[in-house]
C-alpha cells in the first residue's frame, strides 16, 4: 500500500469513528468506479472490508439494503475491523450468538480495544469450568478472564486459571509469569494486613518492609514481560458511559 493509499484508507476510518458511514461508503464507491489496475491487492482489500462494514451498519441503522458478503471476505478480519473502528452493533451481528469461535474472537478484539466491561458481561454466561480447564477454543478468552480476575485482586482465582493454561499450552510462557504475578500480589497483600492486624514490633516490621520491597522488585520485573495486555490511554479510558452509538446488545 502506497503513502496516496494509505491516507485515503486512513480518511476513511476517520469518517467511519466520527460516525459518517455513509459518507465513507459513497467515497468508496467512487474509488471503485476509477481505474483499479494500479491498486495494491492490501489496498484493494481494506477497501472491500471497509464497504462490507459501511453497508452492514447501515443495514442494521435501516437506512440501507441488505449486501452479501463476498467470498473472499473472512467474517474475522471484519470483526476484529469493525471492533476497532468503533463499529460494534456490526462486530455483534457478524460474531452471532451460536458460533463459540466467532464469539471469542470478538470477546478477543473488544478486550484488544479496552471494552473491558462489555468483555465481562460476554464472559459471564459462559460455564466457568470451560474457563478454567482452559481448553480450545476458550484458551484465548480464559487468558482474558484470568487477567480481569487479577485486575480485580482475585487473585488466587486467576492463578488457578494461569497455572491450567501453562499446563495446557506449554509454550505460554507469559501464564506462568502472570501466576507468579498473582501469587506474589496474594503475598504482598497478607504482609500488609499482617501489619495493619498485628502491629509487630520494629524487628518484624523491618523483616516485612525487606519482603514486601523484595515483592515489590520482583514483581516489576514479571511485569517487564509484558504479560499482561497493554492498552493505549484512549483504550484504557473506555467505559460503558463512552461508548459510541454502536453498542453491543
């Protein structure tokens, strides 16, 4: 994809997030209706993928005819996509309530985007014990749910669920890190309470503020691992009360 390309790809999300779909979607039409020849294939697909989600928003606004979507288009390329441009009635529509696959790949993507509290209430139907066991296909989504627990100091729960995923997937090296992560927060936390129970003597105080400085270290270190998903500050300020018009229902 060339710089002209990407900046018209570019202005087209644009449009799309400031809730202009149909205004994006006339644009692309008449970029269709141009010489295609010299389109790049990359450029030439974001184009159809973006069509296809202007035209199922509308659909579902009821201000456009149905469309079909084309062979070519994969419905997970189109969920991830719609999810990040804000597009979220689509990425429900396209995920439906019957397919587990297509269901955690969105739960997936809204977790990617921040939507943390749109991901709890889609993970809180779901059996518990699939979660845990950490089987396929719910490994991805049980990775979520461990990092939501421990995010909310749950975090022998969340351990359970890191330690099932590091024994089903070996070579997730990060849920072992993560487990660490819980089990030296559960530590640090027992410190602390020790101390606000207790009030030990300056002796056993200076033992503990060792430990829990210790803790501490080590705990910045798991954490330089990067285990844990990282959001950009627009992603991580997202709530219910921010989401744009297209909501999941």
């Amino acid at each position: 994809m060339n710089q002209n390309e990407a900046m018209i790809e570019l202005h087209l999300e644009s449009l799309i997030r400031d809730g202009q779909a149909r205004a994006a979607l006339e644009l692309i039409l008449e970029s269709e209706q141009k010489e295609s020849s010299s389109r790049s294939a990359d450029f030439t697909l974001s184009l159809t993928q973006l069509s296809h989600l202007c035209r199922l928003h509308l659909y579902i606004c009821d201000t456009c005819a149905p469309h079909e979507l084309g062979q070519e288009i994969m419905i997970s390329d189109l969920i991830l996509r719609s999810v990040q441009l804000g597009l979220l009635d689509v990425a429900n529509t396209l995920a439906g309530d019957s397919d587990i696959h297509l269901q955690c790949i969105l739960i997936n993507a809204l977790y990617g985007e921040g939507y943390i509290s749109i991901v709890k209430e889609k993970i809180a139907p779901i059996d518990h014990s699939l979660l845990t066991s950490a089987k396929a296909p719910y490994r991805e989504i049980a990775y979520i749910y461990a990092e939501i627990l421990h995010d909310d100091e749950r975090y022998n729960d969340a351990a359970i669920i890191f330690e099932a995923l590091a024994e089903e997937t070996p070579y997730m090296a990060k849920a072992r890190y993560a487990a660490c992560s819980c089990y030296l927060n559960e530590t640090m936390n027992f410190l602390l309470a020790r101390i606000e129970l207790y009030h030990p003597g300056k002796d056993e105080q200076a033992k503990i503020s060792k430990y829990l400085d210790d803790i501490s270290t080590t705990l910045q270190i798991i954490h330089s691992t990067r285990w844990h998903t990282e959001w950009s500050l627009s992603q991580s300020k997202r709530s219910l009360s921010e989401l744009p018009d297209s909501t999941l229902h």
